[in-house]
C-alpha cells in the first residue's frame, strides 16, 4: 500500500528522525491519510493538522492530543486492522502507523464535528460532580424502562468487538538477576552497569526505541555524542551480549509479591502484514532478584479555564513531534508555564521556524538566561502572568492572558498552546511494590521512600533531576544489584560523561490562576473523566475528607490513565479546600495495570479447548478404545462406565458392580492426589497435619487419615503410605490435590518452619490402577515380581515395593470397594501398558472394567464417604461417624482446639447415618431434604438431606446416606423425604449395606 507521501501541513523539513523514503497510509474517519514509517497515529495527525480526535466522556466536549506517551487521557481511538481485528481506546500516542490501519474517533454521534452528545455540555450544572448519586431516583417506575437503559447506553468509549479474535497470543516465563524498568538515560546506565558485572539482565520499555526523555531533550551530550545516538548505540550494545534481554514495546503493567513482574510486549501490533506465527502480544512473567524501576517523571498540565480545547498539550509532547517525528503541533503556538522545562519547547519550536507570539510564566522571576534567551529569539515573555481562559472549541484559537495579580486581559490569537505545571515522578511501579512514598515539599511532589521488595529507584522517578547525578545513581545502582545476586564475581566499574541536560526548576500543583475557588469555569483536572477543579471543590463540600472518597465522588484519577496527569493536581485542590498540607490529604492507591491491557494477552493460549486444559490419565486411549463413556471431574476426564451390547447406564453400573463383588473388576484411579512427603522430621508433620497418629505408623503400612481445617471440619482424607522411615507416599481426593499441597506447604513456612520436610506433588508421576474383587490376587499375582501376595506377607493396609509386568511398583493392599483388593502406582509412561496386560487377564476370567458410578454404588456399599459430597464443610470426623480416625492420645494436630469448641460437641448435630426406602424401590435424590412429619406446615422443618443415593445391585435394594440431625440415636426411626411427585417414607439405617462384619477385605 506504500505510495506518495502527500502534504502534510506540519510535517517540517529537516527535522525528527523519521525517513520520508519510507511513506505509509492510514485512515482517520474513514478519511485517507500519509503518515511515515515510525510515527504513532498521534504524530500522523498532528502531521496533517488533526488535533480533534475524540469527544469528551460526560460533556461530550471536543478532545486533542494532550501528551505523546502513556499518559494520554483524551486521544483514544478504536483501531482496526480489519473486520475481525478491531480494538477499542488504544491511545494514538502508543499506536504505531502501519499500512492499512483505520483509526475510528470514539463517543460521538453522528460524527466527531457534530455530536449530539454536545447538549450535555450546555447542561453540565445538572451533571456535576456526583449527579448520579442524586438523581434517577424518582419516579421508581421509570428506571427499568428509562434510567437503566439510558444509562446503559451512555456508559464507557468506543464499541467492544463482535467479532471472535482470530489472532493468538503468547506468553513466558522468565527468571533473571536484575529487572530493569524503563530503557531511558537512568535505566541504559543501570543495565549497562549490572550487565558487565556478570548479571543476568531484562531491560525493557514500552517505547519502540529506547532512549526516554532523549527522544525531545536534544540538547544532551553524552560520551561525545547526541543522547539519542548514544542511547541507540547502548541499546545495541547490551543486545549483543548474552546476559541481556532487551524488549521494546514492552511495557511493565504489574509488579506483585517477591519480585514478581508482569510485562506485556506488543509484538505485531506496528507491522503492516505480520506473520501468521507472530503472536499480536506476549505476556512475560518476570521473577526478578532485584528490580530498577528508571520510570521517568510525567509533566503535569497547567489547570485553567478552557484547557481542554483541540491544540493545547504538554511541552515536551510538542518538543517530542518535533525533534523525534519532524511534526509541529501548529504554526503560531502559545506557551503557558510553571516550569523552565516549556522555555526549551519554546526555543525548538521557534528555531524550527514556528512563530512562538508568547511565553506567558506565572513566576514573577523565572530563570533570568532563559527570559534573555527568549527575548533574544524574539519571543515576547509574560512573567507573573496567567492564561486565564483558551478560546476556540474544535480547535484553540486564542489564549485570554492577564497578570495573576490582577489587571487587564489581553486576547492573543494562537493555533496551539503548549503548557507545563511541572514534572511528577512516576511512582506508580513503586507503589505498586507496596512502597512507601515520602512527600518533597520543596518540590511539591511524592517520590520513592520505604522499600517493600528487594528494588530500587533511580532517575527522576527518584526525585533526581541532574543529569550527571542522574547518570551516577544508575551505575550504582546497576552495580550494586550485581554484586548483591553475584556476590563472588569479579567486579568492573564504568563511566559515562554526560553535559547538558539542565535541571529544571518550577513547579505548579492545584487550579492555575482564574481557576480559583469562586471562579465559575471549567478548568479540567481529569480529562478523561471530565473532573473540574470545581468538582473537586464540591466533594469537600459535600463533606467527603479522604483523598479515596473524593476520588470516587468526583471519578478523578479513576479513567484508564488512572490520573497520571490529575492525581497532583486534585490532591492540591483538595488540601486547599480543607485547609490542610498535602501529606494530610494523603495519596490514592496505585494500582496494576499501569496502563491497560488486553484481555487476549492475559489469556494466552487459554481460550477455546484449551480454556481449562483437560487432563487424561495415562489409561485414557485404552478406556476408550474398550467403550468408555467419560465425565468431567474437575480438569479431569474420567470413564464413568463401560457400556456393553446396547447397555444404559444404569445396566452397564449394575453389571459392573455385581462382577466386581463376585468376581473382579479394575479401575482407573490415576487421578488421585499424591504428595511424597520426605524428611527426617515427615512424621512428625503428619502427625500435626492429620487427625490420626502416624508417628508409630510401620515402613510399609498404611493409614486412612482425616485432615481437618482449624475450625475441626473435615477438609480431606485419603491413604497415607510410609515407604521409608523419612519418606510417606501421601494420597488426597481427586479435586483436593492442589489445596491439600498448599495447605501442607502453609503450615509447613508458617507454623512449622523448624521442620525439615520437603513437599512434592507426584500427581502426574503415579499411574494407579485398582483391582478389586475376590479374584483380585489371582488376576495380578502373575505379573508381580519381588512380593509376596499372601495375606500373611501382605495383609489389608499394608505396601511393597517391586515389579509388576517388568515395570517398577508401589503395590498398595487396601479397598474403596469392601473387597479384596489392590492398588497398582506405576510410572505414569507405564500406566497404560500395564492397564493392557491387566486388562487382558481380567477380562479372560470374565471381569470387568468399572467406572466412576460404580466406584460411587461400590464405596457406597460400605458406606465409605468422599469428602465433599458426604461432608459440605460443617461436618466433623464424629459427624461422619470417624472417631476411631481421631488420635485419641495426641495433644495437638490441626483442628484439635476447633474439635472441643461447644457447638462441634454439642447434641442435635448432623450425623451421616444410611437410609433404606421403606417400600424396597424409591432411590432417592441426592439433596434432598428429610422431615419428621410430612403433613406439617409449610415451611416445614427440615432435619437433614440426603448427601449419597443409589440403586444397589449387590443387595438388591436402594441405599443412601444422609446427614440427619441427631442420627446416631435415630437408628430404626421413620422419617420422610418429599420427593417432585410423591413423599417417600424411609428408616434410618447403618451406613452399611454390604458384608456388614468386613471380611471380604481379606479375602
């Protein structure tokens, strides 16, 4: 699409660093623009004389380019590549042009020169600062019908896609020794110090070429060259070595617990027809030893009256067009000031051939070379003077400018006005951090104070303003980072000689001059949101003191840009109106994401099937090639039973049962939990972790074990195996693995850090197969090598170690089902190939596969519960009729205080208890509720609810078990279950429905 660059009114010869060799366009509107290779959409306008590029978000009143960063409040566009690709407020200060790029203006209908939306702007004394928490009140009836829906439609920028995101993203984990944040002068110093002492190194920013504040300042010299140059030829540099990462247009949004750093990359969001393997972004998960936050400072805007219009931005945005992009925000542009930073900006832009009618500096006695450098030029400057009100609406056309001390107006016409209250030091990285900010008085500005993480700040984000002490602070900082992660290499030192640079003096916090208090102007604070000084004024008033509270009142700071311009400025306006300093008036929270971030590269990879990744046992292909129907079981699919010849499911689980009982059957149980819990001191912490004593527990036994949460409620269970006399091969429920793990690693850093034990999940290293049945032995014994299988050598609840079908073995003599039986851990690779060999055997002696259902009827059988659907996180061991499970004699373990509280040992608790339909043929439904009087009056007392139900094939009967208040003492009573049709009569029974005594555990 490369053609011609066309005119562009303010595109100027011989300045910026872009190439008119290499010509692009993009449209705005639907209208055809040139741009160059490198200009952001933000530069390509202004090149074209566009400064209206959006409407307001309440006022709806017409909106420019403010800024040439991440700041940006206003110039936010909805971006699109094509049909399928369109994103809404991307900042067209961050946007790079690209061939075939539209940008689209956002809030405003039916175009962005006239928007009807512009009426609420005539009426905003109705819609000041808090109006919704006053109005749509009244009349009741009208919300449905009229609020709501208005509201609705009124509310947020831009149209959300309707398309699905045909591109994909990517994302990446990375260690490192030193993180640095922000590729400017403070951060290339740092990075090039740490990198030649040995560290390993991630630099990044999230501009396309490193360099910060050089992209404008072109009055630097640094090591003999221009700064811009300088910071090229070092990003180069550090590129080149091996322990250095660099990443532009990467942008560091999240800085989390222990050093943890979220960064985002824009990968091919500036290419005209990216690769189809280039992912768009790529989210990096940094794990930093030391983190160099070298954020920078942002310029503040200057608050008066008008100071939203077209054409009015910061100073260093406007020197930033020009000596970066070749671009001129106007030709006859006003500059109103606080600061020396905007003499600069002045200076560039008259030098550039840009008539500069006035330097208006509220300062009675700025920097007196700067005044003479100006005169000199020929630049009329204004001291002790205010613009006290823009003039012009889709474009500035003039400034009213007066002295601040009163007197006469004098009207100045003007195309642009360029402005700088000062330069706030971009604390938000550190805030995050849970850093603790300290307040510069004599700069009016927060800067870095306590340190939460192991991190440092340098540069102006520190406060520090000279350029050479700037320089040095980095270099330290960049070296002692090395030596604190590499304490015993050889150190090397650096230097870098750097002029120019002045550090600039003036600030300006609060409403400027003729925006005071009294004063009936809009003079805008926030404009994203459209907060004036006058709203502001107004939350004080209405008696909100906390800086958090008026920020919600007024939305000031709370936009996309989370007030990197307003902040200072509604924390000055505040304090004033309260009468207090502004330390008292404190800081509102900074918060992840520093700027926003799309919800594509937070997911990742996770959409679609792989969403929530399914698991599958290493068995899976086997169960499905014997039949398997399948069911989800967390990220789990497990067989949920082996249909044969037609069968439903109830005649495939009845099946399945009965052969199991009377002959054998095998079961995948792969998806259990597994912990290795190994250490000298492992026994000890089981025996705190689990109800049961464990420290007598045998090499080569097992224990059932209960664990409980500290307020005594049944939070796991499942089989504990000593393999050694420090190592315990630990198993959870299939849902409860993770939690299990992370309560265990809890206690283990916080409650019990003197001990010396190691946690490792084994989950996915363990296939486990179950076969159970009186023929069980039988169907295995041919195949295990180095075990004794008789009962004598192996009896119930015990464990060896060997091989079986050549594969090496943890070979576990326990039961869910009541029967003989035995579970099988192999390695994982093995499972299904043993599965095969088992299977085969199996099936030859007429048994069976079985799946969950029947695993469910089985345990059920012998009323074995699973935590979560026999227990709802109120019940107790004794609840659960599990007091044998309880170490009596043990003086401490999790829970033990919660188990004595009064209520947990009181009468009337819910117990599990079985129940027997009475009529010999009503299952219940699970969750169902129990009464003692069905004819009772609605509502009617319930005493319990069924937690398990099933038709039982082996005792030819419906089971279930409930958990009824009081049950242990209600053993043969007649209780009631109402059913969707019909009232079922049942008898409260033991939870056991199947060899009551036990014996066939033994075989």
């Amino acid at each position: 699409m490369n053609a011609p660059v066309l005119i562009q009114p303010n595109r100027i010869a011989g300045k910026g660093r872009l190439s008119v060799a290499d010509p692009m366009r993009f449209t705005f509107d639907g209208k055809t623009l040139p741009a160059l290779k490198g200009d952001t959409v933000a530069s390509a306008l202004i090149a074209n004389d566009i400064h209206l590029v959006g409407r307001s978000f309440k006022y709806h009143r017409p909106r420019g380019i403010v800024s040439a960063g991440p700041e940006e409040p206003n110039a936010l566009l909805g971006i699109q590549r094509d049909v399928a690709r369109h994103t809404p407020n991307i900042r067209a200060t961050v946007q790079e042009v690209y061939d075939g790029l539209e940008a689209t203006s956002q809030n405003r209908w039916p175009s962005l020169k006239y928007d009807i939306g512009e009426i609420n702007d005539v009426v905003s004394p109705l819609l000041s600062a808090g109006f919704y928490y006053k109005t749509f009140m009244w009349p009741r009836k009208a919300w449905d019908k009229v609020y709501e829906p208005f509201i609705r439609n009124a509310a947020g920028l831009g149209k959300a896609p309707v398309h699905k995101d045909p591109d994909r993203y990517s994302s990446q984990h990375e260690h490192c020794d030193v993180l640095i944040m922000g590729g400017g002068v403070a951060g290339l110093s740092a990075a090039l110090a740490a990198a030649k002492n040995g560290a390993r190194v991630i630099i990044c920013d999230e501009q396309p070429t490193f360099g910060g504040a050089l992209h404008f300042d072109t009055d630097i010299v640094i090591d003999g060259m221009d700064g811009f140059s300088w910071a090229q030829q070092t990003m180069a540099k550090l590129a080149a070595m091996d322990n250095v990462r660099v990443l532009t247009r990467t942008t560091a949004f999240g800085y989390y617990a222990q050093n943890y750093v979220g960064l985002i990359e824009r990968v091919s969001e500036h290419l005209s027809a990216p690769s189809a393997d280039l992912p768009r972004e790529r989210l990096w998960e940094v794990r930093a030893k030391k983190v160099i936050i070298a954020t920078g400072s942002i310029e503040r805007h200057m608050v008066f009256a008008n100071n939203d219009r077209p054409g009015i931005l910061l100073a260093s945005s406007a020197r930033t067009y020009l000596n970066h992009y070749g671009v001129a925000v106007g030709k006859n542009v006003g500059v109103y000031t606080a600061n020396d930073s905007a003499y600069a900006a002045a200076f560039d832009l008259k030098e550039a051939g840009i008539n500069i009618p006035a330097i208006v500096d509220i300062r009675e006695h700025p920097n007196a070379e700067l005044v003479a450098k100006a005169k000199a030029l020929g630049i009329r400057v204004l001291t002790g003077h205010g613009i006290m009100a823009a003039g012009g609406k889709l474009r500035v056309s003039s400034m009213s400018v007066a002295p601040v001390n009163g007197g006469a107006r004098e009207v100045i016409p003007v195309d642009s006005i360029i402005m700088s209250g000062g330069w706030t030091p971009s604390v938000h990285m550190f805030s995050q951090s849970r850093g603790k900010v300290a307040y510069d008085a004599a700069k009016s500005r927060f800067v870095p104070g306590v340190y939460a993480q192991d991190c440092v700040s340098v540069g102006s984000c520190n406060g520090t303003d000279d350029l050479s002490a700037i320089i040095d602070e980095a270099i330290k900082a960049g070296e002692e980072a090395a030596i604190y992660v590499r304490p015993n290499a050889s150190q090397v030192s650096i230097s870098i000689e750097a002029n120019g640079g002045n550090a600039w003096e003036g600030t300006l916090i609060g409403a400027a001059p003729g925006a005071e208090a009294g004063k009936v102007v809009k003079a805008f604070v926030d404009f994203q949101n459209d907060v004036t000084a006058k709203d502001i004024r107004l939350a004080v008033q209405e008696g909100f003191q906390s800086i958090e509270h008026v920020k919600r009142f007024t939305t000031n700071g709370m936009a996309t840009d989370q007030g990197k311009l307003s902040n200072m400025h509604g924390l000055a306006i505040a304090a004033e109106a309260l009468g207090k300093e502004l330390p008292e008036v404190g800081l509102t929270t900074f918060r992840a994401p520093y700027t926003p971030i799309t919800f594509g590269a937070l997911v990742s990879h996770s959409r679609g099937a792989l969403f929530e990744p399914t698991r599958k046992t290493p068995m899976h292909e086997s169960e499905v090639a014997i039949g398997a129907v399948f069911e989800d079981v967390g990220n789990w699919k497990r067989a949920w039973y082996y249909p044969k010849g037609g069968e439903d499911m109830h005649a495939a689980v009845n099946r399945e049962c009965k052969t199991t009982r009377t002959n054998v059957g095998m079961f995948d149980a792969s998806t259990l939990g597994k912990i290795e819990v190994v250490g000298p001191d492992a026994a000890e912490f089981l025996n705190l972790i689990y109800t049961n004593p464990f420290l007598k527990l045998g090499v080569g036994k097992l224990r059932y074990g209960i664990m409980c949460r500290e307020d005594g409620f049944i939070y796991d269970d499942g089989v504990v195996a000593r393999i050694a006399e420090d190592r315990f091969h630990v198993t959870t429920t299939t849902g409860g693995a993770p939690r299990v793990l992370n309560m265990m690693e809890d206690y283990l850093q916080t409650e019990f850090p003197h001990m010396k034990v190691w946690l490792t999940s084994t989950s996915e290293q363990w296939a486990v197969i179950a076969v159970q049945g009186p023929k069980s032995r039988d169907i295995i014994a041919p195949f295990v090598d180095g075990i004794d299988l008789s009962t004598e050598a192996l009896p119930h609840m015990s464990m060896a170690e060997g091989t079986i079908c050549g594969v090496p073995t943890r070979l576990m003599r326990m039961s869910f089902t009541g029967e003989m039986g035995f579970e099988i851990n192999v390695p994982a690779n093995y499972g299904r190939a043993v599965w095969d060999t088992l299977y085969e055997a199996v099936k030859a002696a007429d048994g069976c596969a079985y799946g969950t259902e029947s695993m469910h009827v089985l345990r059920a059988e012998k009323g074995y519960i699973i935590v979560g659907q026999d227990t709802d996180g109120t019940v107790t061991p004794h609840d659960a009729g599990l007091d044998w499970a309880v170490g009596k004699k043990k003086t401490d373990f999790v829970g033990i205080r919660g188990l004595k509280r009064p209520d947990l040992v009181a009468s009337g608790r819910r117990q599990l208890v079985g129940l027997k339909s009475i009529d010999g043929r009503s299952v219940l439904e699970e969750g169902a509720q129990i009464v003692e009087d069905p004819n009772q009056p609605v509502p009617m007392k319930m005493i319990g609810w069924v937690s398990s139900s099933y038709w039982s094939e082996n005792a030819q009967k419906p089971i279930a078990m409930a958990l009824i208040e009081d049950g242990f003492n209600l053993m043969g009573k007649k209780l009631y279950v109402p059913m969707a049709n019909e009232v079922i009569e049942v008898e409260v029974c033991k939870a056991v429905f199947v060899d009551e005594e036990g014996g066939r555990l033994h075989g």
